[in-house]
C-alpha cells in the first residue's frame, strides 16, 4: 500500500492549482458579457409600445357643409323721377287747355311761420266773422269772517217794525238770521235760523235794509256770510 494515499486527504490544498482561480474570474466575465448584451440589445433595438397596434385605427370621415354661393351684389336701381309740380309751367305748349279745377280753400292755415309772423287768411268770412265771446268771470263765494277775515261793521241800521198781533200776544225774543253781504256791503240775501212766527218777516225786513262795511281778502272785496239777531222786547 503505498504511503502517500491519503495525501490528499490530510492535505487537500496541497494539488490545488491555478486552474480553479481562472474558473471564477471566467464565469464573473460571462455574467458581465451576458448583461451588457442585453442592456444594448435593449437600448439599440426597435421601440416598440405595448398594446398599441396599427390595425386598431379607426378613421372616420367628416362631411364639411357646402360653402354659401357667392353674394351677388345688387345693382342699383335707378332714382324716381321727381314728382310733377301741378302749379308749374309747361315747357311744351299744349294742343288744348283743360277746364282749370277747383280746390278747396284753408280759410285758416295751420303753417307755422315763425316767430314774429302772423297768417294769411284767405277768406274774407274769416275776417268778418265775430271772435268769441270772453270767458264769464269767476263767482267768488261767500266766506265767513274769521282769521284774516274781519267782521264787517255795520254803517246803516233799520229798527225792525213790532207787529201788532205779536204785542197783543205779549210774544217777543230773539230771530236769529243768517245773512249774506255783498262786495259793497249790501245784504243781499237772508233766512232765518231760529224762528218765531209772529217775528219772522219783520225782522228779514229790518236786516235787508241793513248796510255794511265792505270785507276785504288779500286787498280785495268779497262777500261775506254772518250771523245777526234782531230782538224783540215789549215795553
């Protein structure tokens, strides 16, 4: 049995050579080869999308509208003739002369002429024609005295005439009546408020003969309502 068998055993680096270095370094330059090659075959080849295929395009066709026909532009028509002055004179002498017609007359024409220019008047009727009447005044009527109205004074009295009935009836007292006075102080209108029937007409006589100041309103007359009594007393 030779001595030197289990050798490798005891010593197992001793036959270990170069060739197992050379087996890694080898096999670390086939991996690096191998990822270059797919980095460039990666890089420089053709790009191509996923899930984008050319047979998917869809086209669809637009109908464009007719363009508008080119606008015509109008031709211009010619001017009316000018309207024919009936009051003008002809230029040609007629064969014949037609019957000349009538034509109602404005009496009053309602062109305005300015400032400072009175119308013609065509019709002698207008002129003679009478203008028309004024307006009537305006009735100023009655007030009561008071504020700025003063009682009128009394100028004139008539002491009013005791009828003999009411005495032999012994009735006497107070005919209150309401009076209206004029412009000039006139009564020209009353009636009684509060009666007695045997005093009644002799005291409106005594008061129609009554007189008095004429009322004044802002400097002007006007007339005038109040009240007066006449008393009757038996002596």
């Amino acid at each position: 049995m030779p001595r030197d068998l289990f050798t490798d055993v005891r010593q197992p680096s001793a036959h270990v050579g170069t060739s197992s270095r050379y087996t890694v370094v080898l096999s670390m330059a086939a991996h690096v080869l191998a990822t270059v090659t797919i980095l460039a075959a990666t890089i420089l080849g053709p790009v191509v999308l996923p899930g984008l295929r050319t047979t998917d395009l869809v086209y669809a066709e637009i109908m464009l509208p007719p363009a508008p026909p080119p606008m015509l532009r109008p031709v211009d028509a010619p001017p009316p003739p000018p309207a024919m002055n009936p009051d003008a004179a002809p230029v040609v002498a007629p064969d014949t002369i037609a019957p000349e017609v009538e034509r109602p007359i404005d009496p009053w024409p309602t062109t305005d002429l300015g400032p400072g220019l009175v119308t013609s008047v065509s019709s002698l009727d207008a002129i003679s024609s009478e203008p028309p009447p004024p307006p009537p005044p305006v009735v100023q009527q009655p007030v009561r005295p008071g504020g700025k109205i003063r009682t009128p004074t009394k100028v004139v009295d008539a002491a009013p005439a005791y009828p003999a009935i009411a005495q032999t009836a012994r009735v006497q007292g107070l005919v209150i009546i309401e009076a209206t006075i004029d412009v000039d102080g006139r009564v020209m209108g009353a009636r009684v408020l509060r009666s007695i029937p045997l005093l009644d007409e002799a005291a409106l006589a005594a008061v129609r003969q009554w007189r008095y100041t004429p009322t004044l309103l802002n400097g002007t007359p006007v007339p005038v309502v109040m009240t007066v009594t006449v008393d009757f007393r038996l002596r």
